[in-house]
C-alpha cells in the first residue's frame, strides 16, 4: 500500500473526528445548553407553542381554532398550535426554531376561595345546558378548584376567585372570617337550589329536599344557591311603649268606623283620663276590648325552624326575616286581636279568662305555624295594660283584698307567736323536770348496782372457800394414793426379784449350780485358754491332738448347759408372770 496514501486517509480521518468533534461541542455547548436551555423556577410553569418541524420544508398542519394540539403515543406534536402539556418548574431544552415558549405563574386558591374554572377551549355544549362535565366542552365547568397550587393552561382555561361563601344567597350569608374554610357554621342548615339538573347525581334544578348540615362544602356558584338558615328557636317580641301621661280630660269613644291608632288620645275607642299614658304607634299590640276600652298588651312567641322544615320555608317565604315579617308578626298581632276583642277588659286583667286568653291565642298560633311548616315552642302574653277607670278599682279591691289576708296573716302570726311562747315555757319546765328525774333514777340505779355488787363479791368469796376446801381433799386423797402405789410397786418388785432367783436356783439344780452360772456369766467374752508343754514322757506327750478335743468338748459341754440353764429361767419366769 502507498504509504502517502495512507498518511492522507489517516489525516482525513482525524480531520473528520475533529469535526465531529466540534459539532457536538457546537451542538450541546452552544446550541442546546446556551441557546435552547429554558429554566422555569418554582411556582411557575412553562406554556409551549409548536410551530412546526425545522426546516421549514415540512409542515404540520394547523390546530383549529379554540383547541390544542393533537399528540401522537410519544407526546409529540402532530399539529402547530398551544400543547396542552406544561412542564413544570427546572430545566427544559425546547429548539426556538420549532417552539415558543412562555412563562407562566401556577395558579394559587388561597384558603377560604375556591376556583371557578371556565373552559374557552372545545366542543360547544348541549342545548339547554350551561355547565361542562367533561373535558372537551367550551364554557364553565361544574367542579371548582379548592385552595391549593395549579397549573392552568392560560390559552384553554381561565381561573375566577371568588369565596367559599359566593355561592350563599346575600341576606342568609353569616358572618366569616376571609380564611375560614367553613361555609355553614353550627347552628344553620345550607338550603340548595340548583341552578341547573345535574345528570350525575340525578338532582333536578330548583330547590333540594335534602339540606347541607353544617361544615365545609366547595360549591360552584354558578351551579347551586345556599340559602343558609338558622334552625332551632328565635323569639319575637310585640312590646308596648309608653310616652308618658296625658295631660287633658277624659276622651271621647272614636267613631266605630274609624281606625283604631294609639298617637292621639281622641282617637281611641273607650274612655281614658289624664293619668293615663301614651303609648307609642305600632309598638305592642292594641285593640278594643268587648265593652269598648282600649287595650295593650306584650306578646313574645319562641318560634322556631326544624331542618326538615327549612326547604319549604325558602320555597315559601324565603329568610327567616322574611318568615318574621310576613308570617309571626302579622299573625301574633291578628290572633290577639281577635281573641281579646271579644273579651270585657276586666276579663283580660284578671281571673281565670287571662289564663283562657292566654290559651287560646298560643294554641292558635301554633296552629297556624304548624300549617305553614313552622315550629312553635310557646306563645307568651306578658302585660295586659289597661284604661285606670278599669284597672284602679280591681287594684283597689285587690289591695283590701291583700290587707284583709296581711290582717288575717298578722293575727295567725300573733297567735302562733303566744304558741311559741307556751311552747318554749314547756320546754323549760320539762326539762328540768327531766333531768330531776334522771339525778333520782341515776342515784337508784347507782344503790341497787353497788348493792348487788357486793352480794356477787360476798358469794364469790363463798363459792372460792368452797372450791378451797374441795381441792384440798382431792390434793390430800390423791397424795395417799400415789404412796401406797409406790409402796405395793417396791414390794412387788422385791417379790418378783425373789421369786426370779428362787426358779432360777430351782432350775439349775442346786446352789452351786447356780453360782457357777454367775461365774460364768460373769466371764469376759474373749477369755482364752491354753494347754502348756511340760516336756517329753510326761502323760501329756502321748496325748497328741488331746488339747484340741478336750477344749471342743468343754465349749460344747458349757454352751448346752447354758442353753439348758435359758430354757429353765424362761419358763419359770412365764409361770411366774402367770401366778
């Protein structure tokens, strides 16, 4: 091979590794790293717009208007216009010859707000509907963001913050703070009204059966209304106002057809004096009385709303202030009209009739709120105010009525005084007389005992004398006996002895028999006995072997002897034990 040839190849072979070389240097340093290289911080996303492949010879075709692009498995673009995906915050290498890009700040629902989330983006919605349930519908959707970070596509989505409480009627709104996430507060109910049906759940539009207990509901305003209510018991109150007393005469009773107002005397039904006061218009309730006098009375009924019943109240009368206004004060004022004007005025004031007019008119209001769906726990008259030229006499006579019972009590009280008095001398009196008699009955009880004290003392003293005595015959009886056993034990022991020595004499045979036998008895146990060698030709040479025989026939001789001299002892000791 040619060497020059070789040195050439070899040079445009590192020319070209030198290129390649600086491309990728190009290519990542300068291009990708300096000029692609996007850096989206935290709390912020990126909003990319495709523009086509580079170069500009290929082309993709254009997004209709009002969507996003279409994407292929990989997530690439097939068509120019606004992704959908946004890239979050870090580092993201995008060409600026095929995208644009834009920074866009992640959207934030504080506590207490949520998200309304309108979709500018899709598919027109149905006829007859205004709220999207699915992605790819133009216009707003039905479920609202809670507080919380989100990134939204600015292109496809807008955002509106409202309070958690936006979706509350105005007038039942209660009071918040901006962060509490509490829409319906303890003691209130949340009434629903659909604006629109929801398909979902199956809730047709208009107002719900069922009502929100009291806690913490994200609710899209522009899909339901919260009419919140109190529930439980409010008390509304008719009181009478007095402006003070009149100054002119007695008034003259108003025509009947004229109304019945409380400004000017004169206008009045009945007859009233100077010392009579006014009272303010509108205030209470005032009314003429069967025999033409004018009364005013306070009222107070504790009316109350159940959850169940709180539907029907917004269907019918709308808030509680409107249920006051409308309803209770309207119909307090009616009933006690017409029950106390077919009653005299002295049969509003006192007696039993109050008591019935009481009756009456709170069983006929309870009725009426029972009709409507309300709830009535009491109705309450509290004053009845009427005319002097009534109330003084009745006071009058209820005043000597009070002072004929003061007297009665004062007399009662006089005479259970003068009992007392008898009372508390008795007392004295017989307490002394008891304790002179508990001194008596002590100094006879104290006798009698040290009496009967030394009777017992003298007959103790009797009965150890006796015990004494006693114990000594039986000490001295018992002495003599235990001697005389003594007595007969030795000399029955000194008896037997004798009689042992007898029977063993006896049957040994003869007194020196029996003496050799103590001797014998009385022998040590290793006594020896021994033969001595005198010498040859004596008589004991010849006898070889005599020594041995004549010592086994002595042992023998004295050992059946002593068994003889046993057996013998034995049975005259068993015949003496049996004498």
């Amino acid at each position: 091979m040619n060497p020059f040839r070789s040195q050439s190849l070899s040079q445009v072979a590192g020319a070209l590794l030198v290129a390649v070389l600086l491309v990728q240097v190009a290519y990542f340093g300068i291009w990708q790293w300096t000029i692609c290289r996007i850096e989206v911080p935290a709390g912020s996303s990126l909003l990319v717009r495709y523009m086509g492949p580079w170069p500009f010879g290929t082309t993709r075709p254009q997004a209709p208007e009002e969507t996003l692009v279409q994407t292929d498995a990989a997530g690439r673009p097939l068509q120019v216009g606004i992704l959908e995906a946004m890239p979050g915050s870090g580092r993201h290498f995008y060409s600026p010859l095929e995208y644009e890009t834009q920074l866009v700040k992640d959207e934030v629902v504080p506590p207490g707000k949520i998200g309304v989330v309108v979709s500018k983006i899709g598919k027109p919605l149905p006829e007859g509907t205004y709220l999207a349930d699915e992605k790819g519908y133009r216009g707003i959707l039905r479920k609202v963001l809670t507080p919380g970070r989100y990134r939204i596509n600015k292109y496809g989505f807008d955002v509106k913050i409202v309070d958690v409480d936006a979706c509350a009627e105005p007038g039942t709104k209660v009071k918040r703070r901006a962060e509490d996430p509490t829409l319906i507060q303890p003691g209130y109910v949340g009434v629903v009204t659909n604006k629109a049906s929801d398909p979902r759940t199956k809730e047709d539009r208009g107002i719900q059966p069922q009502v929100l207990q009291p806690g913490i509901y994200f609710i899209n305003p522009e899909e339901k209304r919260i009419n919140i209510i109190s529930i439980g018991y409010s008390e509304t109150s008719l009181t009478v106002e007095a402006l003070g007393s009149g100054t002119a005469g007695p008034t003259q009773p108003a025509p009947a057809e004229g109304p019945y107002r409380g400004d000017r005397r004169g206008d009045r039904l009945g007859t009233t004096t100077a010392d009579d006061p006014l009272y303010t218009a509108g205030k209470g309730i005032e009314f003429p009385s069967s025999d033409g006098f004018p009364i005013h009375l306070d009222y107070t009924a504790i009316w109350g709303i159940l959850p169940v019943q709180a539907p029907d109240v917004v269907r019918q009368f709308g808030t509680l202030k409107d249920v006051e206004q409308k309803v209770i004060l309207p119909q307090i004022e009616s009933i006690c009209r017409l029950h106390g004007s077919r009653r005299g005025a002295v049969d509003l004031l006192v007696g039993d009739t109050r008591e019935q007019f009481q009756n009456e008119t709170s069983a006929e209001l309870e009725r009426v709120l029972t009709a409507k769906k309300l709830s009535l726990l009491f109705g309450l008259t509290r004053h009845i105010y009427v005319p002097k030229a009534v109330r003084e006499p009745i006071q009058k006579a209820k005043v000597a009525d009070e002072l004929t019972k003061t007297r009665d009590q004062e007399q009662l009280t006089a005479k259970a005084q003068a009992d007392l008095t008898e009372a508390k001398a008795k007392v004295v009196f017989e307490e002394k007389r008891t304790r002179a008699e508990t001194g008596k009955m002590v100094a006879k009880v104290g006798a009698e005992g040290e009496k009967k004290a030394k009777e017992i003392e003298a007959m103790t003293e009797k009965l150890k004398a006796e015990i004494d005595a006693k114990s000594a015959a039986i000490e001295a009886r018992t002495t003599r006996l235990l001697g005389e056993a003594k007595a007969k034990a030795v000399k029955l022991s000194k008896e037997a002895k004798a009689q042992r020595f007898q029977l063993l004499v006896k049957a040994l045979g003869s007194a020196d028999a029996y003496e050799r036998y103590i001797f014998a008895e009385g022998l040590p146990a290793d006594l020896r006995v021994g033969i001595f060698y005198a010498g040859p030709g004596t008589l004991w040479t010849d006898l070889k072997g005599f020594e041995q025989t004549m010592l086994g026939k002595l042992v023998s001789d004295t050992q059946a002897k002593e068994t003889t001299i046993k057996k013998r002892s034995s049975a005259a000791v068993g015949d003496g034990k049996k004498d």
